[in-house]
C-alpha cells in the first residue's frame, strides 16, 4: 500500500492494561464508523507499518483501546507510544468528511478556485473568535480563516483543502515578508 493513498487518523497517547493494548486519540466525531477496522497502519521512524487489530473497544468518543495481533506485552507496546495511526482513504467514513478534525488535514494541498494549487497546509488554530488553516507558501506562512465562505470543502480521497481565498489576502503576508529588515 502507497503511504499516500492513507490518512492520519489517531496517534497511540499511551499503554492501556498488561496486555499490550494501546489507547489512541483518534481524529474523528464518530468512533462507531471504525469499528469494524480490520488493520491500521502505524507510524514507525518514518515508515507505515500495517498492524492487524485483534480488539477495538470504545474509551470515549474521541478515544479507543486497541490491541494489536503481534503485540501482547507491555513491553511490546511502549515503543508504540506517541506513534501516529493512519487509514488507508477508501476506509475513511463518508460522513466523517464533513467533520475531519484539523490535525487529519496537516499536508493537505490548498487547491483554489481562482488561483489554483497554491500550498500545503502545515498547522492550524483553533481560537475563541475565528480557526485559522496555516498554509506554506512561497517561504511564508498564511493564515486562512475558516469560514464557509472561504474554506468550501475538504477532499480526502485527493488530500486537497478547497477555498476561495479573499483577493490580496496573500499578498499581505509576502509584502510582510518583504518589509522586515534584515538583522544585523
């Protein structure tokens, strides 16, 4: 499987019981749509590895213990700590695209309908008045404020973000760019 055909969808916060389960923060609203999850794929020094899982048993609604068929021990499990989990995209729920969390979105391409591919999102915001998609872009960075009106739709299966950004909104942050005087 094509590590780019998946999608991160949990990371492993710690070791759950004696027997090498694993509690996962999951990246989703919806838990129920995963349950009948055959295999995940796991993050290990920069390479997806695919883990068969024996058990998927709800912790909270954002959250799942899971245990692994090859991993039955404490010991066995530690390493797996901090861990990214990814799925592959044709397993992603339908109904969960709507509700991707930002952190499933982090290397999404910014697709415009005006002015085309334009970055990849490396970050995002969550504030009290307004979110914010941070997008790299010509070695800046942009703040995209999400708002229906700008940010129309997320397209998992291509991994774009699709926006309509406001006329100059970029240019504000590459003239910012420009203007900072060099050190000395």
């Amino acid at each position: 499987m094509n590590p780019a055909d998946n999608i991160l969808w949990g990371n492993i916060i710690k070791v759950h019981g004696v027997k090498g389960e694993v509690l996962v923060q999951v990246f989703s609203d919806d838990l129920t749509d995963y349950e009948t999850l055959e295999s995940v794929f796991v993050e290990i020094k920069q390479k997806q590895i695919p883990f068969f899982l024996s058990t998927f048993n709800f912790a909270t609604q954002k959250r799942c213990i899971l245990s692994f068929e090859d991993v039955t021990t404490v010991e066995q499990a530690k390493p797996l700590v901090g861990a990214d989990i990814y799925i592959p995209v044709s397993k992603m729920a339908e109904a969960d695209e709507s509700r991707l969390s930002y952190q499933a979105i982090i290397g999404f391409e910014v697709m415009d309908t005006i002015q085309g591919k334009l970055g990849v999102i490396s970050n995002f915001f969550q504030k009290t008045g307004q979110d914010l998609l941070m997008m790299d872009y010509q070695d800046a960075e942009i703040l995209i404020p999400v708002t229906e009106e700008i940010v129309h739709s997320v397209d998992v299966k291509t991994k774009q973000v699709i926006t309509t950004l406001p006329e100059g909104l970029i240019e504000i942050y590459l003239n910012e760019d420009a203007s900072e005087p060099d050190a000395d």
